[in-house]
C-alpha cells in the first residue's frame, strides 16, 4: 500500500464542504483498484500515478471533476463532448450520485491500471496541417490596441493560451461579466499569464 501524499489531504481538506466527501471517495476508490498508485499533485491538481499518469481530480466552486487519462481506451466511457467545459470524462460533479456505482469505477479504474502496466499508448491524433484561425472578439480587439503590455504577450502566446481566453470571454452570459472578465483578460496579459495561470504549479 502507498503512502498517502499529505498535500493531497490539505488539498481536499481546502475543498469546499460539498466537493471533501466526493474526493474523499474517489481517492478510497483508486487506492482500493490499485494499491501501489502513487499520489501526487501536478498542475495544483491531485494525481494518482502508476507506472505514469493514471487518474486525476479536481474541485471548483461549484463542482469536482475526475479525469481518467486513458478512458478513450476503456469500454462504457463516453467520449467527451469538446464543447464541454468541465474537465474529465464525467461532467461537473456536484455529489457522489453524480459519478458511476463503486463497482463501475472499479472497473475503470483496474482497466486504467492494465493499460499503464501494459504501456498501451493512447493513439495520436494525426495533427491538422493548418491551424485553425481564431475568430477573436472585437471588445479584445480593442482593448488589446490600449494596452501594448498586454498585446506583446497576446502576440506571444500559443494558439491554445489564445483560445482559452478568447472562450472565457465569449461563455461570459451576461454583458457585465464579460465586461469584467475582459478587464481581467487585460490585466493578466499585460502581467505575461496565461488564463489558467492559478493552476500552474
């Protein structure tokens, strides 16, 4: 039996009141389909390692997540829809009823093992000769020519760091939101951060 990583504790302990019990769980649950995982924290984000990445969860305000990182090789998985954005294969997570019975994620979770005990690869997705262009809101448009700071480092960054502040902005549901989260877009620029810079560990 691994030893428990006393940052994942504090991490869950941190976690809002709603989202402890569901960690909790999930963490019982990996430990008992694979004993010698190791535990970790990566990205700010418990990981459970086992012969490489394995599994992973997370908690937000409002709901948890849990990321299995080799699901699309495992059968009763459903894909994940791209346009979701929550992270892992299970949606925004908000009680235990939310995940699958003790009994499926078991499963999952042995299968998870075997393919890292047997080093099976995920298959590569063959890479799309033109990059797609990224339609970029006028309001960023806009203010990016106010604040040359923060332009520099818009012109810098990598197409994935572009698109996850250019869909912050646009999920944004009311005016005034998005108002704020482009002046917050504006303000982390011109620091040089990517929009998941809290993350970043």
């Amino acid at each position: 039996m691994s030893l428990p990583d006393p940052r994942i504790d504090s991490y869950i302990n941190k976690s809002a009141p709603f989202a402890q019990p569901i960690l909790r769980h999930i963490r019982r649950l990996v430990h008992k389909a694979c004993p010698e995982v190791e535990e970790t924290l990566k990205w700010g984000f418990p990981h459970f390692d086992y012969k490489g990445v394995m599994i992973s969860m997370a908690a937000f305000k409002s709901h948890c997540t849990l990321n299995i990182w080799k699901a699309i090789l495992i059968q009763g998985i459903a894909p994940v829809d791209e346009g979701d954005s929550a992270m892992g294969q299970f949606g925004r997570i908000t009680n235990i009823t939310d995940l699958p019975d003790d009994d499926t994620l078991l499963v999952y979770f042995r299968e998870a093992k075997r393919l890292n005990d047997e080093n099976i690869k995920v298959p590569q997705k063959p890479k799309d000769s033109a990059v797609k262009e990224l339609s970029v809101p006028e309001c960023l448009v806009e203010a990016l020519k106010e604040n040359p700071l923060a332009a520099e480092t818009w012109d810098k960054f990598a197409y994935s760091h572009r698109k996850e502040y250019i869909n912050w902005i646009n999920e944004a549901k009311t005016e005034a939101t998005r108002d704020k989260r482009l002046n917050t877009t504006i303000e982390w620029l011109a620091e040089g951060k990517t929009q998941m810079w809290k993350y970043a560990k």
